[in-house]
C-alpha cells in the first residue's frame, strides 16, 4: 500500500523552502511554479494558499522573462481564493510592470484592470494609457479603440461622473460596415 497525507496537512511554508531550493538548481524552470499555482493550491486550508502566491510574487523577479505568465495565477489566487483584492491588484501591477515580447496584451493590461476593480480609476486609466503609448501602434484596431475608451472611461469615473455615462458605443472597426 501507499502512503498518503491531506493537502490540509502540509507544512505549507517547508513546501515553498523546497520549491525555493529547486529554484536555485535551476531558475529558468517551470515546472516549480506549476506546483505551487497548480498542485498544491487544492490544500483545504486557503490561508495557506498566502505561501503559494507570496512563493510566486517573489521568484517571479529572479527570471521575470520566463515566469511572468505565473503571476497570472497568482492575481486568481489572491483575488478568488483569498479575497484579497489589495494583494491582487499588487500582483498584477508586478505583473503589468514587464515587457516582453511574448506577453499578451491582456497580461500587460491587468494592471489597469485589477485597479478599476479595486475603484482606483485614475490609477487604472494611467496605467491603460501607459499600455496604450506604448503597445497601441502594435494592437489590434479593436484592441486599441478598447484601450482609447477605457481611458476616457476612467477619467470620467475618476472626476466622480456616474458609471453609466462611460457605456457609450465604440467607434466601427475599421473596414467593418
């Protein structure tokens, strides 16, 4: 027979010291961050889910070209998991904060997105700005009259306008009839 322990019993902070040490054998790798975003977050016991996504916010910077997409994970984590929306907006400024060429431009987005939820609209109309001046040329026509709108959106909630008058319709996509 085999042996088996609960999720709920695990030495959640020894788990991330293991983590951390398979690191340090090589950075580069994935697969620790897969476990602690996919595997060990079915403990039963969600404060410990705190080791995990604090595990992910910290090691991400020690190779951010390969392990931003982790913070993806960790953003659902703290916002779904542990009702930390504070936490998650944090993560995904981190996350916002890089640039590479392979980041979609949602994950560049996200910092912007996390911040209007957590009601900072100014914060989140600069932060899409920024995205804008700096990915707009290489968007999608739809994705950069998205950002164009969202940034007139949160300016107006921002100056204290009611939500309702942002919900104009969008300029037609080019070539669309």
């Amino acid at each position: 027979g085999g042996r088996s322990t609960r999720m709920a019993d695990y030495d959640m902070p020894r788990v991330v010291d293991w983590l951390k040490v398979m690191d340090l054998l090589d950075v580069d790798a994935n697969h620790h961050m897969m476990l602690a975003t996919r595997y060990f977050v079915f403990t039963q016991t969600a404060t410990k889910l705190d080791y995990l996504i604090s595990y992910v916010q910290n090691e991400v910077p020690l190779s951010p070209a390969r392990h931003w997409r982790w913070l993806m994970e960790a953003i659902y984590l703290a916002q779904m998991k542990r009702n930390n929306l504070p936490w998650a907006v944090e993560l995904a400024k981190q996350l916002s904060s890089y640039d590479f060429p392979d980041m979609p431009i949602i994950a560049r987005q996200m910092g912007a997105l996390m911040s209007e939820r957590a009601g900072d609209y100014v914060g989140a109309g600069a932060l899409m700005a920024r995205v804008l001046s700096t990915h707009g040329n290489d968007a999608l026509p739809g994705e950069a009259a998205f950002m164009r709108a969202y940034i007139e959106a949160m300016n107006r909630r921002g100056a204290g306008m009611p939500p309702d008058t942002d919900r104009r319709a969008l300029p037609p996509l080019p070539g669309a009839k």
